[in-house]
C-alpha cells in the first residue's frame, strides 16, 4: 500500500527547506571558528574540494535513496535492497548523530538568544573589544541562562516539529533566509571597510600550505558534513517529499551553492574584524560572538543590524534544529509507533537533557561536536556512496535522476565518486588521523 506522503509544494520550497537545513550555525558559528582554529586560507581550500567532490555527490544520493524509496531513511533501505539489512545502520548512526549534534546545537541556538536580548537591550555598544571578549566568557561559563535559552529554544523547536513538513518547516524558511543573506552582505560591506580588513581577508582567502596536517584536513571533511547537513539521513527523509518532476542533480548543487556562499561570506564579515580589533583567529567557539559586536559598534545603523542579525541567526538555527529533531521524532513515531505529538516532546526532553550536560561540561560540548561531524557524518557518508555507487547502479540512478525528463551528462563521473574516489577518500582521512598510514612508512 502506497500512502500519499505529505510533500513540498514547489521547487522552491523544497530548495528552501533543504537550503534551511544546511544553513545554520554551522555556517555563521562553526565554519569561521573552525577556519581560524585550522590556519585560514589552506582550510578553506580543502573545505571547497571536499563541498564539490564530495559533498554534492553524497547530498545528491541522499536525495536519489529518499525520493526512490518514498521513505524516510529508516525505511528506505529496506524498501531498496530488503537483503541487505547491514544498510540500516546508516538509519541508526544518523539518530544518534542527529540527537548529539541538536544537544549541542541547541546550547549555541541559545548563546544567539542570549545576544539577541542583549543586542536589543543595547548592552552591546560602547564596549572595548576585550570587555566583549570578557562578555561572552562570562555568560558562556556560567549555567544558569545558558540552559534556560536551551529550553526556550528547544521548546520553540518542538513547537515548530509537531506543525509537521509544510506548515512547520517550508513557511519559514523561504521569508527569512533571504533577508539574512542581504543582512550578512551588509555586515561584509562593512567589514571590509575596517582598517586592517586585508590581513583578515588575506588569512581567509590565502592558503598557507604549511599549515596543512591530517586533522585540518579531517576538520574540513567534518565541516563540509556539517554544513551540508549530510550523512544523517535528513536530506533523504527530505527527497522522499521531492516530486518526480523535480531535478535533483540542480537542488543538490543550487543548495551546496547557497550554503558554500553564507560561510563563506560569514567568513569575509568575521575575520578583518578579527585582525582589526586584535582577537585571535583561533578564539574556538565564541568567534562570532565576539566579533561581530565590533563591527555593529562601529556601524551606522548598528543597533538595528545587530538585533535583525541575532534574530536571523535564531531562525537560521531552528530551521536546521528542526531538521535535527526531526529525524530523532520520524524513528520514534516509525520504530516505536508513538505519536508524531508524544514523539517529539520524548525526543526533545531527551535532548535537553543531553544539552544540560553539554552547558555544564564544556569537554562534552567539544567532543560531541568534534566526533559527529568528523567521525560519525563521514562513516554514513561512506555508506552512502557505497549503497548509491554499487547496490542502486549506474543504471538505476541515471533513471531516477532523468526522471524530470531531461538529460544528466555527468552520471560517469558521478558514478565513479560514489563507487570509488568518495568512499576511498574519506577511509584515507581517517587512517591518517588515526596513524593507520604511518604503519605503511616504517
Ligand atoms: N547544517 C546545519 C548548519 O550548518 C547543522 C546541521 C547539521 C543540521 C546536521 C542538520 C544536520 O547549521
């Protein structure tokens, strides 16, 4: 029996849901602070080959294995090659990457609450760079707001997953990711204006090879996961609502397109800041909270731009906290049969829970951070490729991708990514980090 599967009314919307996935914190927060913790300019470049060579590719199959299956990721397995019951792991890994990432996720989501009510109460101007630095220390070391932002914005999440696809997720994403691209082109107009802008932009965009090593390179796999939200399983629950009609070659790239451009414009606004107001590139996780206050200090029109941005940056992270939650509420409702409702207050209790911990115990924010995107995302990755490249075929992928009714000229090199490079690359990365390749040297 075929149900009709709730879907997304147009082509846009679904490039906006999924684009409202991808973009996010991980964008404007983690990608800059991660640059700056990896070196700059060379990160970046790693970070573009692996978005083009990987990353599309792997969004692409995610796609292909949701809208071929008509099934969230836990069923489209089953559904696709009913033999091969090891594939469900991919299914499992991504709730619980998904589950990890939202605990912390959701403690970021609340530091932008935090600055949000700051910005607005104007507690943010006339405040020396250091006392910014100082600023967020405090707040960020302390518990008591940091984990009652968590649970207003964990709330809020729920709020929006229980609306369900069309109405919780489509309807905001299409209004506000716009007007927070125009706002973040503003801020790079201003930052570029800063005296010393050319050291910032010169760390961003001139790679210093030097600075290259296997962990910079795992990060850059990592973020490129992260950012893409791939690897969990979202953007195959989410080609499930795809039409036929729909090409899905051009939404995996015209999203890429869109997320790629964000950070890297987040990175043009941030880091002639840093170099500007002397904070270092490797500040970690406040980067942006301490940056971006200096420029809207010295801004015509700051306290307007600061509040606008803060609350866009909110929305950024919920449309993607959404899609998070998401996945954990679809195994619930799929593999316990609890309602969508009941589900999605379980999975978000669970998850503050979890975030709480985080607040507390900062080595705990940092590896579940580090782990799932760098370790986790990556391994289903794999597997993905794998199942698209070798088990669905060349055959079949060319006649789910040509559904629309034009032609796909790249499905070779496709192929060939998904089947060979993809897999063996990502494997490569890992053995270097975990000193498998040094044995081969000896
Ligand atoms: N891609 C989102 C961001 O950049 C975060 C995210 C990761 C969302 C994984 C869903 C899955 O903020």
């Amino acid at each position: 029996m075929t149900q009709k599967r709730d879907s997304f009314s147009n082509k846009f919307g679904v490039i906006a849901a999924a684009a409202g996935s991808a973009i996010g914190l991980g964008n404007i927060w983690r990608f800059p602070y991660v640059l700056g913790e990896n070196g700059g300019g060379a990160f970046l470049l790693i970070y573009l080959f692996f978005i083009i060579a990987i990353g599309v590719p792997v969004m692409l199959s995610e796609l292909l294995i949701g809208r071929k299956a008509q099934r969230s990721v836990f069923g489209a397995f089953k559904v696709l090659a009913p033999k091969l019951k090891f594939f469900k792991v991919v299914g499992v890994m991504g709730v619980s990457a998904a589950f990890l990432i939202l605990s912390f996720y959701a403690v970021v989501a609340g530091w932008t609450v935090e600055y949000t009510i700051l910005a607005a109460a104007n507690q943010l101007v006339d405040k020396t760079p250091e006392q910014l630095t100082d600023m967020f220390s405090d707040f960020s070391s302390s518990v008591g707001r940091p984990i009652l932002y968590l649970v207003v914005f964990m709330a809020m999440t729920a709020g929006i997953v229980i609306g369900g696809v069309k109405n919780g997720i489509e309807k905001y994403t299409k209004v506000l990711m716009p007007i927070l691209f125009v706002i973040i082109l503003v801020l790079c107009v201003n930052a570029v204006l800063l005296d010393g802008a050319v050291e910032g932009l010169s760390f961003l965009f001139q790679p210093d090879f030097s600075k290259i090593n296997g962990n910079v390179v795992l990060e850059a796999l990592g973020q490129a996961f992260f950012s893409l939200s791939i690897g969990m399983g979202i953007i195959a629950t989410y080609g499930s609502y795809i039409q036929k009609k729909e090409n899905l070659l051009n939404t995996a790239i015209s999203v890429s397109i869109a997320d790629t451009l964000i950070a890297v414009l987040a990175g043009v606004a941030i880091f002639p800041a840093v170099f500007a107001f002397g904070i270092e590139p490797d500040a970690g996780p406040g980067l942006v909270f301490v940056t971006l206050p200096n420029i809207f200090n010295q801004m015509f029109g700051g306290y307007v731009f600061a509040v606008a941005f803060f609350i866009l940056l909110l929305i950024a992270a919920l449309t993607s906290s959404v899609s998070l939650l998401e996945v954990v509420v679809a195994y619930i409702t799929e593999e316990i049969h609890l309602n969508r409702k009941k589900a999605t207050w379980l999975a978000a209790a669970l998850v503050t829970g979890l975030g709480v911990f985080c607040v507390i115990y900062p080595v705990l924010f940092d590896s579940f951070d580090y782990v799932t995107s760098n370790f986790m995302l990556p391994i289903s990755g794999i597997l993905i490729s794998v199942f698209v490249g070798w088990i669905i075929g060349k055959q079949q992928t060319k006649e789910e991708l040509e559904e629309h009714g034009g032609k796909v000229k790249v499905i070779g090199v496709l192929i060939v990514i998904l089947k060979i490079f993809a897999p063996i690359a990502i494997a490569l990365v890992f053995m270097k980090n975990l000193g498998l390749l040094d044995l081969f040297n000896r």
